[in-house]
C-alpha cells in the first residue's frame, strides 16, 4: 500500500545534503543519493493498515515500553527501494578484488552455496534427536577427518566460530594441559610479527604477554626468543606465514626450543591460505592452530556470512579439547558431549559455545576441499602465492617494499608510505584507490611498518584483474609521490566525500525526539 504522507520529493535533501554534483536530487546518474530511513518515512503512519491494538497491561511490568517506538512507516516499495540503494553502496567480493591483506577473501564457489541449501542443511536444528541428523554429524566428521589430514596434527576441535575464538579454545587448552602437570606458568611469547589478535586472546585468558622482536627481515627474533625461555614461559603464539606476508623459515627450530623449555607451541592459521597442501603445521611441532574455514576454504567472508574457525591440536593437547565431538560407533555418529564420557575426552576443558559449530560453514568448506582435491589445494597455495608476489614486484618500483630482499613473499605483499611526497600518507592512497573503484588494501598494520599498506590478491584473481589493479594502484601512488593535492581530499566519486573517522567513531552524534518530531541520527 502506498504512504499518503510520502512523496518523490524529499524536503530533507537540503542543498547541505546534496553532493556537488549540480543535480537537483543529489543524485549521480545510476548512483543514487540516499537520506536515512528516518528521512524518508513518517513516525505517526504506517505503510499498512493495521487495526487499533487492544488495550493490555503488560506482564513486563516497569520493563513494559511505554511510548512509541519510532520506527518510520514505509510503505514496502520504499522500503525495498532504501534497502536496494544502500546495498548498491557496498563493496562486495562479487563486484571486485578485495586486496585486504591479513585477511583472506576471494570467490565463494556457487557450489558451495549450493550445498549448504540443501534440505537436512539448510534447516537443520541443533537440538534433533541426533538419528535425525546422521548426514550432517557425517558432514563434520569428514571434514573433521581432512583438517587434520591437511595440518598433520592429531585431533580437531570443530566448535570455535571464529578465528580469535579458535585462539581462545587453543590457548584454554594449553592452560588446561599446564594444570594437569602442575605447573602455573603465566606468561606468552608473542611475535611482533603475529597477528594482533594473539595478545589480545592471551591476556584474556589470563596470561603475561611479553613481546618477541622481529629481525630486520620481518621475521621472529630466534635468539631473543629461545633467550627469553624459562620455567615460567606457557608457550608462544606465532602466525606463520606471518602479517609481514613472510614464510617463518625457523618455526621447527622455534618448537623445538619451546618444547625443551616445558613450553606449546599455538600457531595462528589465519593465513593457511598460503601453504594448504603443500605444508603440514604438525610437521613444524606446532601444538594448535586454528584454521579459519571463511579464509582458507572459501566459505563467505567478504561474501557476507559467519566466520567458523576448528582447532587442530597435537597428540600432547588433544586430551583437552573442547566438548563435543563427533565419533563414529558402531557405524552410527554419535555426539560425546560429556567430559566423563570415554577416558580419553575426561580431561576436557569444557564448551566453547551451546551446540556443534556452525553447520553451513562446515558444508561449503567440506564441499570445496572435495572439489579441488589435493592437486587443487595445493595449487591454492602455489597460485595465492604467485599472486602476491606478482603484485610486489610490480610495484616496487613505485612504492617502498621493506622486505622486497627478504626473499619471494607468501600470501600477500607488503609496502610502507615512504618516499611519498611530504605530507601525504597511506590513508591518501588507500581514499584514492576508492576513486578508481578498488576497496582499500590493509592500512597501517602490522605496526612494526610505518604506513603500512598490506595486500593480499588472493589466489581466485586472473592476471587481467591483477593488471588493472596494479595500474590503478601505481596511478595514485605516482601522483602521491608527486605530491597532487587533489589526492588529499579523495575519495571524489564515493557515495560520501572524506570523513572524519576518528571523529565519528568517539563521538556519534546519536539525536532522539519524540514520535511526531523529526529525528535524525547521523
């Protein structure tokens, strides 16, 4: 039904709102102008009819709203049109490449997204009797089975929904194994060259962090880290490859000094990307790892949709792992979701989370590891790398690359603001790359580059992409080099100009009225 009080012209597109463009509606040819839904719709009308509410008293007593909610009544045109326009502002991963380094987002197979619709998956319930939902308990054990084939380890905890979650359940397990030994060891070694989320899980599981340095070569510090070793060192957090975008060549070595100190070894897979199929982290001593299924195996990222990241654990730290598991007996799959239930799950540290994981990451991961077998896998790895180093070496020449000679990068490349001309920075680049129709690569991480600038093409971008955003890039960087002011206030033809990110962040500007007054929140 239609809104009497709503019309084509919008009184609140005051000409402050208008971009400056010289167009009476703001907006851009195909690029539409949108105001807040607030602006759009009335607070006293409704876009359907609905009859009067019977008078009630609440149970919820003081807990009752007791005024109008002030929500704007739309009609379902406007609504689908405010909802259509805004979601044409977005960046996705089906429009573009996503150079985000540190962050793994390529191409969700349309296979997988199939797979995971399928009826007994896509309206699955996690409290079905369990003879119910013997396919899907037989989805996460086969996947369960390949995590732990592809990492060499020993057991995989499948519940974690996410990568620093899965540090989480790795890091309880290690507390959990100290204290079955006896020993109250409270402090983690952490990389400079380690994801930022590794101290962050450690503190929040109650340990010391200290830091580890990381060599001019953008690697961990072997010497300064087998120094720091002692009684009261619970292990060492280290990403490998690692936020340099390097392959951490003395990982065995590292482990080895780390087990003969009494220490574990947890590795953060978020970029296993890189080394699927080609490298077993078991191989290299690590203890646990968690492997983030919307990176490595394709399930939505960027795409849109919820992260799940298992744990793989060492044969030292499978005891401690999580509840529950998934076990075949007597050819049906069973659910042990209790730490008395068989010996060898009794020294469980408890649940990370109510049920099972997240069922449709499972399938579509699962569905892309059979799909690409291991000659598949192991050219995701060989093709992500070639990717990466192709777009280093293409820009070096333009852009500082401060470990261009520490020889072939991994998964993503690594540049710096140095050498752009004074008073430009990274944030100038990456504003510029939205002018030319690219979401901006990492920025500023990892803190041990001044300005850094971290891009990862993933292994799904074909040359013809990679050239196009090499071209685009290399553009904004000479004119940043150049010192071309123009560049200082880009973006100029995003939906939005320049903002004040900070600004917004600690202080939104979060206005409310009362129904029938005009509210705005900005």
């Amino acid at each position: 039904m239609s809104n009497p009080n709503s019309s084509g012209w919008r009184p609140e597109m005051t000409p402050e709102r208008r971009s400056n463009d010289g167009t009476h509606t703001g907006n851009r040819a195909l690029m539409l102008e949108e105001a807040l839904i607030f602006e759009i719709g009335s607070l006293d009308t409704t876009g359907v009819d609905f009859a009067d509410a019977p008078s009630a008293t609440s149970r919820l007593g003081d807990l009752s709203r007791n005024r109008d909610i002030g929500l704007p009544g739309l009609s379902e045109p406007e609504a689908v049109r405010h909802y259509t326009r805004l979601s044409r502002q977005n960046y996705a991963i089906d429009l573009g490449l996503f150079p985000l380094g540190s962050c793994t987002m390529k191409h969700n197979p349309r296979l997988n997204e199939r797979m995971a619709r399928l009826p007994g998956f896509a309206d699955i319930h996690p409290l079905q009797p369990v003879d119910t939902v013997q396919g899907a308990l037989e989805v996460i054990d086969q996947l369960a089975h390949w995590l732990v084939t592809l990492t060499g380890m020993h057991a995989v905890a499948m519940s974690p929904k996410a990568g620093a979650h899965g540090e989480l359940c790795g890091i309880l397990a290690i507390k959990a194994a100290l204290e079955k030994r006896g020993e109250d060891r409270r402090v983690i070694l952490v990389p400079e060259s380690a994801h930022g989320t590794n101290p962050a899980t450690a503190a929040f599981a109650g340990f010391t962090v200290e830091d580890i340095p990381a060599t001019p070569d953008g690697r961990v510090d072997v010497d300064a880290l087998k120094a720091r070793l002692g009684p009261d060192v619970a292990g060492v957090m280290i990403t490998n490859p690692n936020t340099c975008g390097l392959f951490e060549r003395d990982l065995k070595t590292i482990s080895d000094a780390v087990h003969d100190a009494g220490g574990y070894v947890y590795c953060d897979g978020a970029n296993f990307n890189a080394i699927v199929g080609r490298v077993r982290p078991g191989d290299l001593g690590v203890d646990a790892m968690h492997i983030n299924l919307h990176k490595t195996f394709s399930t939505p990222h960027g795409g849109g949709g919820p992260g799940s990241g298992p744990v793989v654990l060492s044969q030292a730290l499978a005891p401690f792992a999580p509840l529950p598991f998934v076990e075949r007996q007597d050819g049906k799959f069973v659910l042990i979701e209790e730490e008395t239930a068989g010996e060898h799950h009794g020294d469980s540290f408890g649940r990370m989370v109510s049920f099972h994981g997240q069922m449709g990451m499972f399938t579509r991961a699962l569905t892309y590891i059979l799909s690409h077998g291991a000659d598949g896998l192991r050219q995701v790895a060989e093709d992500s790398v070639l990717n990466a180093n192709y777009v280093l070496r293409a820009l070096e020449d333009v852009l500082d690359a401060p470990f261009a000679n520490s020889g072939p990068c991994m998964h993503e490349a690594i540049f710096s603001d140095k050498g752009l001309a004074e008073g430009f920075s990274t944030l100038d680049i990456a504003k510029g790359l939205i002018d030319e129709g690219f979401h901006p690569m990492t920025v500023y991480f990892p803190l041990v580059v001044h300005g850094a600038m971290l891009v990862e093409p993933t292994e799904t971008e074909s040359k013809a992409a990679l050239d196009q955003f090499i071209g685009a890039f290399r553009s904004v960087a000479q004119r940043a080099r150049a010192g071309d002011q123009a560049l200082k206030s880009a973006p100029h033809f995003a939906p939005r100009r320049r903002l004040d990110e900070t600004l917004a962040a600690r202080k939104p500007v979060l206005v409310w009225k009362e129904p029938g007054q005009a509210q705005a929140a900005e």
